[in-house]
C-alpha cells in the first residue's frame, strides 16, 4: 500500500470530558478524514515543545468528511497524554496520518482483499481504551446496513465509555465490568458466546489487553470465525524504520516478525500470535 499519510497542523476545536482519565478531542482537518479507514491511527506530538520529544500513537475515533473533522479519545496514563489532554481548544497540534493498515473493508481502496458482507453480524470486542478504534468502524458497518454488536469489558462501571455514541449509530452495546458494577460480572470474553448465532457469519474485531486478545484469536480459530485484532504497541518512528513495534505472524514453529505501525495495527486473528503483554 502507498501511504497516503502527511504531516499536517490541526486545530483542536473540541475538548469533551468523558471520564476522569478519558477526553474526546476533535480535530479541524480536512485530509485526515477524506483519506481514513476504521483502524488507522495518527501519531502526534503532544507538546509544542520538545517534551517528550517522541510522537504518541492515537487511534482515529471517528470521522466527518463532509464538516472535515476528526477525533481522538485519549486516556490519561503518563506524561504525552497529560499534556495532550491539557492542550486548550483552537491550539495546533503537529500529527503524521492517517497511519497503518486499517480494519479489512471492502472500501478500502484494495489495501487488502474483499470480505463478503451477506449474512454476516460483526461482533466488535474491545476492553478498555480499545474501544477508541470501533467507533469509526462501527459507524462504517452500520452505514452498510450491517448488523453489529458491541461488547465492551471494563473494570468498573465509572470506566465505561461511549455507549450512547455507539447506540446512536444503532449498534447493540452490551457491557461487563469485572467487579460487577455494571453489566454482566466478569470478563468480556464470556460475553462473546451468547452473540454467536448459527445463522450468520460472524465476523469478529478485537482491541484491548493482550490476554484479551489471546482468547478471542484462541476462540476464533475454534470456531471458523473471521476474526481482525487491532494491536497497540509502544512505538518510536511511527514509519516502520525502527522495528521498535514488532509482532509476530505465522505459526509458533515458522514466524516472521511484522511491524505493528506500518504493516499493523490491525492483522487478521489466524495469522497472530498474541503474547501476553
Ligand atoms: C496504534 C495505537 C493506537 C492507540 N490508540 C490509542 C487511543 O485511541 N487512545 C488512547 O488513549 N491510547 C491509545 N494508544 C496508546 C497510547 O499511544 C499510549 O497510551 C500513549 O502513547 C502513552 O503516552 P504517555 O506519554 O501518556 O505515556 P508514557 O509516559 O509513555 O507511559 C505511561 C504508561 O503507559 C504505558 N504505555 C505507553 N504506551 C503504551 C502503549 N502503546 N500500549 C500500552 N501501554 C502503553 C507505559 O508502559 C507506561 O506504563 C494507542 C497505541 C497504539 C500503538
Ligand atoms: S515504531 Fe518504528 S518500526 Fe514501528
């Protein structure tokens, strides 16, 4: 694929708390959005100034094309996101995107190959912060007319994010939280079963905690499922020069090792090995 990524400056028109440790920030650009598929990422720089001087990776949450606008949702966990969350609307920020290879759609401009969509039902699971890819791509598959069910594992209710977003685009949100506080108690993996029907092909997208994502590529594989992982993995150039994300493909016998910011973030669950972070 040629990347179609640039370096631009945009405004941040837009702050919204969602959480105590979650903003929303919405971008003013009009590339961005014209040229983005579910899944892509940009890679920004925090801070106008040279601390911390490495960029940060931001899944796009959403997209506009008609008013060009963007979002990132962004958790506060150390010093980039600190700053980037105390940035005050109309400041520039400097990012590079949209990065990566994206979820595998049939819009995609031949990045990869066609799925087929009749009878299918998407099941998108994500645990904690790994919501911030589904957005978009659940906003895509519902503008086909498909059928998508969200289950979204958090560990207490106070951290659970963007179900009236999701519900808005028709999605079914479905919630666990490991202390029970909201939604079914446990693992959002044991929701998964209950949305496996017979009838349709399942197609299944998973973003969150490696164990997360072991389990969902072990029951894919069990199941025939289609099955795309979206992976997150600390990152230095961002362009696929320092090999500082990789991942492995294949088999545990016979692997390669693949770059989770150029040929990633999303890979398909049959050809992953997930370790445990
Ligand atoms: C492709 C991709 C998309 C991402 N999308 C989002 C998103 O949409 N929203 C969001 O909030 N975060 C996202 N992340 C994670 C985000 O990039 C990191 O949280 C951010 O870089 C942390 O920077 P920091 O300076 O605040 O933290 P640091 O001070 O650098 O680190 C603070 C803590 O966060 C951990 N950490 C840092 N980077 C990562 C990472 N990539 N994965 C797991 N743990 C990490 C560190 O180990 C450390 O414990 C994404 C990561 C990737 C690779
Ligand atoms: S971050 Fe440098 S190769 Fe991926």
């Amino acid at each position: 694929m040629v990347s179609q990524a640039r370096l631009v400056s945009s405004t941040l028109i837009k702050k919204n708390w969602m959480t105590d440790e979650v903003v929303r920030l919405t971008f003013s650009d009009p590339h961005i959005p014209a040229l983005a598929v579910p899944g892509q990422f940009v890679f920004l720089r925090p801070s106008p100034l040279n601390y911390p001087l490495l960029r940060r990776p931001y899944s796009l949450f959403d997209v506009d094309e008609e008013k060009g606008v963007f979002d990132l949702l962004v958790k506060v966990v150390g010093v980039g996101s600190r700053i980037l969350s105390q940035r005050s609307e109309r400041e520039m920020v400097d990012l590079i995107g949209p990065l990566g290879n994206g979820f595998f759609l049939s819009d995609n401009s031949g990045q990869r190959e066609l799925l087929t969509w009749s009878d299918s039902k998407h099941l998108i699971v994500a645990g904690g912060m790994g919501i911030a890819p589904m957005h978009f791509l659940a906003r895509r598959l519902k503008e086909r007319g498909e059928e998508v069910v969200v289950l979204f594992g958090a560990v207490s209710r106070n951290e659970v994010l963007c179900s009236s977003e999701f519900q808005e685009l028709g999605a079914l949100f479905v919630v666990s939280t490991e202390d029970g506080s909201l939604g079914k108690m446990g693992k959002v993996s044991s929701l998964i079963p209950e949305y496996l029907s017979r009838d349709k092909r399942i197609q299944i997208y998973a973003c969150g905690p490696r164990g997360l994502l072991k389990e969902v590529v072990e029951l894919s594989r069990r199941e025939g499922l289609l099955c795309q992982v979206s992976l997150e993995e600390r990152m230095a150039c961002g362009l696929g020069a320092c090999r500082s994300c990789v991942c492995k493909v294949g088999t545990e016998s016979q692997f390669e090792y693949k770059r989770v910011c150029r040929d990633g973030p999303v890979f398909r669950g049959e050809e992953l090995i997930v370790e445990k972070g």
